[in-house]
C-alpha cells in the first residue's frame, strides 16, 4: 500500500496536532486527517479549542472586559470616558483574525515538522487500516502501525430546547451574536455558560443562567464557589436561578419561550437569544467501523487505560473523547504522552495536577483536591486561605475580590490542592500545578520568597496561613 505511516492521528484539535507533531520530532512517519471545513470550503486545523471553543472564547472575554472597565471602572482612577459604544462586527472581526492566524499557525506546524495532512473524514477499520473520505467524496486506505484517535466533543442537546442556529444555540452560536442580545437566556451554569453569560452581560444583555443543580460549581472547592456565586450575581448582575429544570421551549417570532420547574413549580421566561450550555459528549460517529475492535464505555467515551491505550494493541485515544476533564491541555499532554509511548519511552501523566480555569472576572482557578474531597475520602488536613482585600497589589489593582485557599496534608504537610478566586487566578494557578508536580510541602511555598508588590503574595500568605503563620493576617 502506498500511504503506510508510523503514526496516523484522527482529528487535529489540541489532543491530535500536539500528538502528530511530537511523533514526527521522535522521528516517526506521521500523518494527520482532519474533516473540519470552513464555509470558505478550506480545512481549518486546531479542532474546537482554536476554532469555537478556548480561543474565540478568551477573544470575547478580553474585549468585553475592557468594554466593561471602560464603561464603569475607570472613574476611581479620574479617568473619565463619555459612553463607550462596542461595535460588535469589529470585536468579531478581531476574534476572528485571533482565529484565523493560530489555525493556520498549527497548518504551518504540522508542516514545518514533516507531518503528512489529510483533509477529510478519517474511520478506523480492521487491521489498523484508516479510511479517509476526502471532501469530494473520493475514498483512500491508509495503513497505519499506530493510530491516535483524537476526535474531540461535541455539544450535548436536550430535548425541550433544540438548536436551530438562530434563537436557540450552542456555544458556537454564542460566539457570533452580531448584535447584543437584549435579554439573553443560559441553561447551565457551567464554565461555558459563566464565561459566554459574562461577556454578553459585560456588553449589555440581561442575562439568566438556568442551572438544574441545587449547587452551584459544585465541582470546585466550597467557599470558592460561594465567593465566586455571590460575585457573580450581587456585583455582576448574572442572574444565575439553581435548582432550575428547563422542560421546554417555543419560539415565538424572534423571541423564545422557555418553560422551567424549580422548587415552587412551573415559571415561564422570554428571550431574544437562548445559548444551550449543558456539557459536552465525545465524538465517535462514523469513525470507527464495527470490527475495528475499539470499545466504547457506558458513557460513550472510548475506553483507555492510564497510558490512553485502547482495547486494540498499537491503538491510542487521547483528548475530550476519553475520560477525564475536557481540557486542551489535558488532551495536550495526552498526546504527548502517547507519541512518547509509541516511540518506545517511559512516559506517564500525572491527573492530579491538571489545573481547572473559569475565565470569568474575577477568574476561578484550582488544582488537586478540594475540602469537600479531603473530608469524604477521610484525609486529615490543615487549610490556610488568604483574602486579596490584604494584597497591596490587589488594591493598586482596584479589585480585591477573592482568596487563595491551599489545604496540605496534616501529618505530611505536602500540597493537596489550592484554590484561587480572585484577578489572575488562571495565572498564578501554576504555582499550585509546580507544587503538586514536585510534591511540595506547604513549608517550602512559606519558605519561598516572592516580589512584591505581586498578586502572588496571597500564594505565599495562604501558605503560611496553613500553619497560622500568616502575617498579614486579617
Ligand atoms: P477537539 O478540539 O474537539 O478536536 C477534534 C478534531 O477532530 C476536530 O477538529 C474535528 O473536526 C476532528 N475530527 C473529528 N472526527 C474526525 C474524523 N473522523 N476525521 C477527521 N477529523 C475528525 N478548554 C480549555 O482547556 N481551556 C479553555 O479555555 C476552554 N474553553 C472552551 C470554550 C468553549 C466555548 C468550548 C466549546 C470548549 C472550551 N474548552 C476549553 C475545551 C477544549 O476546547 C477541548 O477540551 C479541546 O478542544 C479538546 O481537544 P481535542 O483535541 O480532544 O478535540
Ligand atoms: P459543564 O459540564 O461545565 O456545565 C454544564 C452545566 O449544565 C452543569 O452545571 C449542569 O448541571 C447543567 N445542566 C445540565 N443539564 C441541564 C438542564 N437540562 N437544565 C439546566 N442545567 C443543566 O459543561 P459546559 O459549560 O457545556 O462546558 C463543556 C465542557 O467544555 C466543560 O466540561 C469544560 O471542560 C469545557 N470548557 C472548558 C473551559 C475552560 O477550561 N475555561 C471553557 C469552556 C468549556
């Protein structure tokens, strides 16, 4: 067969492209297919996270943050500005051009790496044997001695709101408002939906999360998340109603009705737009045929052992469409990992340290476990937690939102999980991630020394504050 390869990877989003580019420096024939193609009818390469996911996403965040410091934060500073306006095709216009140069950046990896690209629909068949239907329909056989299927998620839709592109959208719809809704309605109040609930909020829109759970963020750590609950509804103007079941939906001209039970019955409420936020599902439709031997879980995720090895020797799944967070990095480090793997090293990863943002304002950001976890599993531990409103740099900042809260073993004293609400989170979350990597004791971050005046500081207070050192304690 003409096209055989060492490696042939399905799907070019964080998981994939990292994957084949690492292949191809251990030195490995790798190919790459990808089936996404723009409305220009190009192939566009970076999967969900570089084309309508983390990207566009952080796109928007930044330029309505802006819009809302401009709007109301800068009088504390004697800076004033009459009415800033958004103009909202020029903010797209930048997401976009933001979209467009990283897609075509992993093209030019994948390429500038000696890696052989495929514009179509990869299946995996018997034999590791990979099917590609090209985009004009025509089919062709690769042989492949390893396959790493890296075919992302997709949204999960519900019944009583169906999509139809227009009132009624996914994450993606969200992105591409070409004018801000007036009153804008989310189901789910998860990290997509506070992130694309903010930036139309920021820009204007009423915004009401619905969110079926009683908890809110009930994965991250408890006073986080009552912090960053109070934040977002008390200072933000989010309307996040817990405990809200969505049981239908009827659009009514340009607007949609939605229809939803809480503890005192059936409410009604109108929307101009209506983003569907309620997690993500893997994506295996079409691409495994049924004696390729790959096994699904009960949830419908491929099915892998620690080392992302399928039930098929020398078949590899890796990214959202296996277990575990559905982040890029997490799919990132997969992919390296097994292309370490095929190339014949020890390799492993670690998923306890993998860091969690919500790119909210301010953000959240943690690591490892959280209290509520600690307590059910029976572990004995000391907490120290340290509020910004103590942080100079925080006040110079004009935000003083938020903590830092580590919790360290009590006998051993080793770093278990930090938690972080306040500005900068995403970044300073690191330094919780190099802790849990290099099994630190919460003594080595009090004995580090860290500039001031920095946000950090609240890392290093936190820390002494698991022993009630802290000293600028409040
Ligand atoms: P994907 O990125 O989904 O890529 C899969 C690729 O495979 C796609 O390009 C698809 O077209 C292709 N494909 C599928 N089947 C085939 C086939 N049969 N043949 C050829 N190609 C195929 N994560 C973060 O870590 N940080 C964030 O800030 C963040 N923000 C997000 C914001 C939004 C709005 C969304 C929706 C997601 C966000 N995520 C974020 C999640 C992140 O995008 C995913 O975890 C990540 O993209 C998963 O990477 P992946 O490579 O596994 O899959
Ligand atoms: P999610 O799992 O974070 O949140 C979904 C929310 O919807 C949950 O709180 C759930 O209880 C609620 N829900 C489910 N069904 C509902 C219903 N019928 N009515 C009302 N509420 C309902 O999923 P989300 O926000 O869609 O994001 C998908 C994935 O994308 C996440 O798991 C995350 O890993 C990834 N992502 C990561 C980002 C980041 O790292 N900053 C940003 C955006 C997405």
């Amino acid at each position: 067969m003409a096209n055989q390869f060492e490696v042939v990877v399905i799907g070019s989003g964080p998981a994939g492209y990292v994957a084949a580019i690492k292949a191809a420096q251990l030195g490995k024939k790798t190919a790459i297919i990808e089936k996404w193609v723009k409305d220009d009818g190009k192939t566009t390469w970076g999967g969900t996270c570089l084309n309508v996911g983390c990207i566009p996403s952080k796109a928007l965040l930044q330029s309505s943050e802006m819009f809302a410091e401009s709007a109301h934060g800068f009088e504390d500073h004697g800076i004033q500005i009459k009415s800033p306006k958004i103009d909202v095709a020029k903010m797209l216009e930048r997401k976009d051009g933001i979209v467009n140069q990283l897609t075509t950046g992993v093209a030019g990896l994948l390429k500038g790496n000696g890696v052989t690209s495929f514009e179509g629909k990869g299946k995996l068949k018997s034999g590791k044997v990979v099917e590609v239907t090209k985009n004009d329909g025509s089919v062709e056989e690769i042989q492949a001695e390893n396959v790493i299927l890296a075919m992302g998620s997709i949204p999960v839709e519900i019944p009583p709101t169906p999509t139809d592109g227009d009132i009624i959208v996914d994450s993606t719809g969200a992105l591409e408002f070409n004018e801000v809704p007036k009153r804008l309605g989310v189901i789910g109040a998860g990290v997509i939906g506070l992130e694309l609930g903010s930036v139309w909020k920021r820009l204007g829109s009423d915004v009401v999360v619905l969110e079926a759970m009683d908890t809110f963020l009930a994965a991250a750590d408890g006073a986080i998340a009552k912090d960053a609950f109070k934040s977002f509804t008390k200072k933000q103007g989010l309307d996040i109603r817990l405990g809200a079941r969505v049981t239908g939906s009827e659009i009514k001209g340009k607007e949609v009705e939605v229809t939803y039970q809480d503890s005192e019955g059936e409410k009604k409420e109108t929307f101009d737009k209506l983003v569907v936020a309620v997690g993500r599902r893997p994506y295996t439709e079409g691409c495994l045929s049924d004696d390729s031997g790959v096994k699904l879980d009960e949830r419908g995720f491929i099915f892998v052992d620690d080392q992302c090895r399928t039930t098929v020797p020398g078949v590899y799944a890796v990214g959202d469409v296996v277990r575990g967070p559905m982040l890029a990095h997490k799919g990132s480090e997969e992919g390296i990992m097994v292309a370490e793997i095929i190339a014949g090293h020890n390799a492993q990863m670690n998923y306890d340290a993998i860091p969690n943002v919500i790119y909210t304002h301010p953000e959240i950001a943690w690591v490892g476990k959280t209290e509520e976890e600690l307590k059910s599993e029976g572990v004995d531990y000391k907490a120290g937690a340290f509020p910004f409103a103590a942080i100079g740099r925080a006040m110079a900042a004009g935000d003083t939102q938020g903590q830092v809260k580590i919790l360290a073993d009590a006998k051993t004293d080793r770093v278990l999980g930090m938690h972080i609400f306040g500005l900068g989170a995403s970044e300073m979350i690191a330094q919780g991630v190099i802790a849990l990597e290099f099994a630190s004791s919460a003594e080595d971050l009090q004995l580090t020394c860290f500039a001031h005046p920095t946000l950090s500081e609240a890392v290093h207070e936190a820390a002494l504050a698991v022993d009630n050192m802290a000293i600028h304690k409040v």
